[in-house]
C-alpha cells in the first residue's frame, strides 16, 4: 500500500488543503462546522465529518494522514485543543504554519534551522501551535508556507478588480508560492515518511510591485502607479507585511523528496492563471 492509498484527515478543508485532495488517491476525509460547508465538501472526494461529532472524528482520524490547515486562536491551534491525545492515532501530522514565524531578516535567508522570531501576533500564533504540535506526535511535519496564491486569489484577480497597488519599498522582496504547488509539495513529504520543519514556496523571492506590474502585462492593462511607502496610508495588516523582509529558501523540501515547483516564479504561475482566465 502507497500512502496515497492510505486514508488523509484535513483538519480545515480549506483553499491549500483541498488543493491535496485533488491529487489523493485514498479516503478523504475533512472536518466541518455547519450544513453549507457540509454541502460543499459533498460535492468533492471529501466525506465530510461534523466537527461537534467528535467520536466521528477520532475514528476517521485512525490511521489517516492528518493535515491541519486551521488558524490558531488566542488560545491555541483548534485541532491540537480538540484531539488532544487522541491525535495519536494519526499515521502522521502535517502542521500548515507560516515563514512569518522567522520574523524579519533584513533580506536575508530563512532556513528551517534559523531561529524562530515571530513579530506579529499571527506568526507568534503560528509559532506556539508549532511547539504543541510537536509534542503531541512522534511523526509532525511543520510545512511554513509564505504568500499564497492561484486561481481567484490572485494579483491577476486584484489588477482586474481595480484592487491593486504597487507599494514600493526600496529592497523589499517576499516569497510566494502558487496553491498547485503546495498541493505537490505536500503529497511529496507525506509520501516521503520526512518530519520535521520544511519550507514549501518557490524559487524566487521578489518585490511585490513586480507582481503587480507583471499581471497587468498579462491583462494588457495599464499597471497601477507607484506608490511610495511612506505615502501608502496602510492597515495594520500592510503593515506587518512590510516590516518584515526576507527570502525563503526550499532547499530542505527539495533535497528530501525531490520535489520541485511546477511554478518556479510568480511568472510561469500567474501566466497559467492568466491563460484559464482567458
């Protein structure tokens, strides 16, 4: 029996987790909080599961690959709260978290091995539901991911909506990493039996301008203009984003699983994106 045969557990059926599915070959199965999002999922390959049905959920969780994609609350990660020792009856935990964990570098590289220094209190979130996770299996791998996009969510998606802007900070860059390509990489280190912290993104680290005036291209519209930092009145959540500046490497994932991108630049996927849009 391959792993893809074995039966996959996600916690949070959210945009990257079902984007796994897709490519599973074993029962699905994903937990859900009301009628509609129960509806939803029975329209896929996910055999949807009530979260208040907790006995449900242990037994589904018995040798099942168990991916959890869910937000930290205030007060920790819902799926670790809520299985509590029962998550040992995973064949193995995947932990979706975020590179926002490793704070700013100043440009620099993030590793899995640099040290964790969470600035905002998402990433400091993130960064104790990593500590519980881990101490709640003997088999967790911690998948920090960075910007995420795809189809509909995308710059593509903001340009054509009148929505973008290009915010220049001068030597700022941010890794990114298209949904299809999380899908794989998750497959890949599942498969792979590897545990531990792995950066999933691609490989080029870029200003956000960029993007914005490269889906423009691709619309054949006129790209927003420039708009300095300091002038761009943003929230708080803009500005999280542009405190921190780093570039993230995959060197790990690639070397563990030989997995590589599909997308290795925001060029090739938004061009994808662009060519279904069409």
């Amino acid at each position: 029996m391959t792993v893809r045969s074995e039966p996959l557990f996600l916690f949070g059926p959210g945009y990257s987790a079902t984007a796994l599915s897709a490519l599973w070959r074993g029962p699905i199965y994903g937990t859900v909080r009301s009628e509609k999002s129960q509806a939803t999922l029975e329209r896929t390959q996910i055999e949807p599961v009530p979260i208040g049905e907790k006995q449900a959920v242990f037994d589904r969780l018995e040798g099942a690959h168990l991916l959890v994609s869910a937000p930290p609350s205030d007060v920790g990660c819902p799926a670790r709260l809520m299985l509590g020792d029962q998550a040992k009856r995973a064949a193995s935990v995947t932990y979706l978290s975020t590179t926002g964990v490793y704070g700013d570098l100043g440009g620099g590289w993030a590793m899995e091995w640099s040290p964790v220094q969470p600035q905002s209190e998402r990433a400091k979130r993130r960064e104790f539901a990593e500590r519980s996770w881990l101490e709640a299996h003997d088999k967790v791998r911690l998948v920090r991911l960075p910007g995420i996009y795809g189809p509909g969510r995308s710059a593509l998606d903001r340009v054509k909506a009148g929505k973008a802007r290009r915010i220049v900070k001068p030597g700022h860059v941010f890794s990114r990493i298209h949904v299809d390509d999380i899908a794989s990489g998750l497959q890949a280190l599942i498969s792979s039996g590897a545990v531990g912290a792995f950066n999933l993104c691609d490989d080029d680290a870029a200003p956000p301008q960029d993007v914005i005036a490269f889906a423009a291209e691709l619309l054949a519209l006129d790209p927003p203009p420039e708009i300095p930092i300091e002038n761009a009145d943003l929230s708080p959540m803009g500005q999280s984003f542009y405190a921190e500046c780093k570039r993230v490497s995959n060197a790990r994932i690639k070397a563990a699983t030989m997995w590589r991108p599909q997308y290795p630049t925001y060029r090739e996927g938004l061009s994808a994106i662009a060519r279904q849009m069409a």
